[in-house]
C-alpha cells in the first residue's frame, strides 16, 4: 500500500501522484478536499496517522531551524513581530497538534522560497513542457507534493550575475528586472493560495518528523521562545482573555497542563519508554505513568511552553532531582545498532 517514496527529482518527472486527478492551475481555487486527497495519495489515514514524505526541503529547513537557535534575528527574519506585534500569543494555547516546531518550519520555509527570488536555487527543468526551462523552487515543490499539475510561471532567461559570498563561494544572483518579475509572482500569485498554505503544513509535518528526536533542538528551540514568553506584557494580555487564562493568576508563567495523551504517547515512543537521565526502562509501567513522567525541558518557572517539543521522559526520581532547576536534557541515546567497539575512548583500529 506504501508507494515508493519519490525523490523530488523523480516525482517532478511522473508529474502528480498517479490516481490523482488533475489539479486546476496553482492560482486557480482549489478544494481543500481535493488537496488533502492529493497529499494523502491513496491513504486514507494519512491526516492523522501518516507522513507521505517528500523530503523537498525538510533538511534544508531543520539546518535553518538548527542554526536560528544561535542567531534568531538572522535566521527568522521578522522575528522581532514575535513581541513587537503579539505573534507570540499563537504559541500559548497548551498541547497545540500545530507545535512550536511546526510553525518554526513554516516560517523559514517561507523565507527560503521569499529568497529564491533572488536567484540562487532557479534551475533549468524539463517537465515535458520544453527544456531550458527555468522554475522556482517553490514551483517544483508544489508539483513534487501534487498540489499543482505543472509550475504555474517561467522564469525569464538569466541575465545576472555571481556574486562573491565568500573567498570560495559564488551565487547566482538574477538582475534586477527577473528577480522583481519572480518577487511579484511569489507575493501575488504563491503566498495567498490555498495549495501554499497546505504545501507549509506538509513541510511543517516533515521537519517536525526528522527534527523531534533532537532533544537538545527542542531545548534551545523552547529556550528561545521562553525568554520571549517572559518578555510578554499583562498588557498584551488583556485584549484576549482567553490567553490570559493560559497564565497563572500572577502571570508569570503558563499554568501547569497535563499533557494529552497523544503528547505523552508521542513522547513515550520518541525516547523509547527510557528515562532520559539515567535510562532506566519505564515501557514496563506505560499504563501507571503520570504526568509527573513527563518532564518540561524548559521549565513554566522559566517561561516553559505546554508544547509536545518540550517534553521528554523522566523516571519519577530524575524528575524529583531536576525540579525546575533550567538543566535541560541530555544528551544520550540508545543506539539503533551496537556499537561493535564496546569502549567509546578504545583507539580506533
Ligand atoms: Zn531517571
């Protein structure tokens, strides 16, 4: 029932997934339904259960994700409107299926097609509709994950130029005139369609898939968004109750939740019913484990969110040591396969 996981490349070839119906122009209206259907290819349970990856971008954008923990104003340009414009609040509702690093993904992969325009990723394809065509990233993306039957604009020949981004590195950079025509048809035609929008969760989903399992990730990822949590003026909260609710009565930290049982399950899975401390195995005791096993990284005292990304699984007596003391996570992992040199500082032979 699995269909061979196309590359981009290869999925671009076939056009859209096989039994599924063409799909109107990307600029054109298209049912959400339809869109869903598409994605989902013939599985049904797709929605909730399955993941069709297409690995587009999904590295390129955990590397981004990766690196912005070190420098968010460089890495999610815009970030300040966190703070600066209330943004923040759409991370406060407890246990969001959308977590933080959903919408952490959404954010730079839009910024990675924003910048395309500028050139550097336009390439030359032959989808059967001439060769030397060039197309944007986001064009071929949409094509790649069957929102959209063929790109829905060429770009005009290249008249640029390299430019020197360091001693060994040059990058294509369009002309003025070719990358406003790219700017334009990103703006006006790409970011206010629907198929966009569902292409966004669709990389979202992925990187959350690949990225979860870094825990010391979801630390920093969680680490940042708390200290702009702390940051979050009563004022900013008096306009909408409902967040105000999320905070305890002082308002200096969201309330303790309990984590749903999706979270925790998700959790559980993640780090292998071990807790992530001293290892000791809990998969025995997944029917009698409480919240109290599920350990926020980041603490609320310190501005911790009620997120699935900032949680992991601690043994009852690691998790009374930690406290809220700001430690952290570690940073060890049961190994998928032994290591065939059981001493890890024995000299290499
Ligand atoms: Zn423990």
């Amino acid at each position: 029932m699995f269909r061979a996981n196309a590359s981009p490349s290869s999925a671009i070839a076939t056009g859209a997934p096989r039994s599924v119906e063409p799909m109107s122009d990307v600029r054109g209206r298209i049912d959400r339904k339809i869109v869903r259907r598409a994605l989902g290819v013939q599985m049904k349970r797709r929605d909730n259960e399955w993941i069709d990856h297409r690995y587009f971008r999904t590295y390129s954008v955990a590397a981004r994700l990766t690196a912005a923990v070190s420098d968010p104003y460089t890495h999610l340009p815009g970030v300040e409107s966190l703070t600066a414009d209330g943004d923040i609040l759409a991370f406060i509702a407890p246990w969001q299926s959308d977590t933080l690093v959903h919408k952490l993904a959404r954010w730079v992969a839009d910024d990675m097609f924003l910048e395309d325009t500028d050139g550097p990723y336009i390439s030359k394809h032959d989808l059967g509709l001439g060769k030397n065509r060039r197309y944007l990233p986001v064009d071929l993306c949409l094509v790649a994950y069957g929102l959209s039957s063929a790109p829905g604009f060429e770009v005009p020949p290249p008249d640029g130029y390299y430019e020197n981004v360091s001693t060994t590195m040059k990058v294509w950079r369009e002309s003025t005139n070719v990358a406003n025509a790219c700017y334009d048809y990103f703006l006006n035609d790409i970011r206010v369609s629907q198929p966009y929008e569902v292409l966004l969760e669709a990389i979202g989903d992925e990187v959350f898939h690949v990225v979860f399992r870094n825990r010391e990730l979801m630390f920093r990822l969680n680490q940042f968004l708390a200290e702009l949590v702390q940051e979050i003026e009563p004022e900013m909260l008096t306009d909408t109750p409902e967040l105000r609710k999320q905070f305890t009565a002082r308002g200096d930290r969201l309330r303790r939740s309990k984590p749903p049982a999706r979270a925790q399950r998700a959790v559980f899975f993640r780090d292998a019913g071990l807790c992530v401390i001293c290892g000791v195995d809990l998969t025995g005791r997944f029917n009698i484990l409480t919240a109290k096993n599920f350990d926020h990284i980041v603490p609320l005292a310190a501005g911790g969110l009620n997120d699935v990304t900032n949680l992991q699984l601690l043994c009852q007596g690691c998790n009374a040591t930690k406290s809220d003391s700001p430690t952290g996570t570690s940073r060890t992992y049961p190994r998928f396969v032994a290591h065939p040199n059981p001493k890890p500082n024995a000299p290499w032979k």
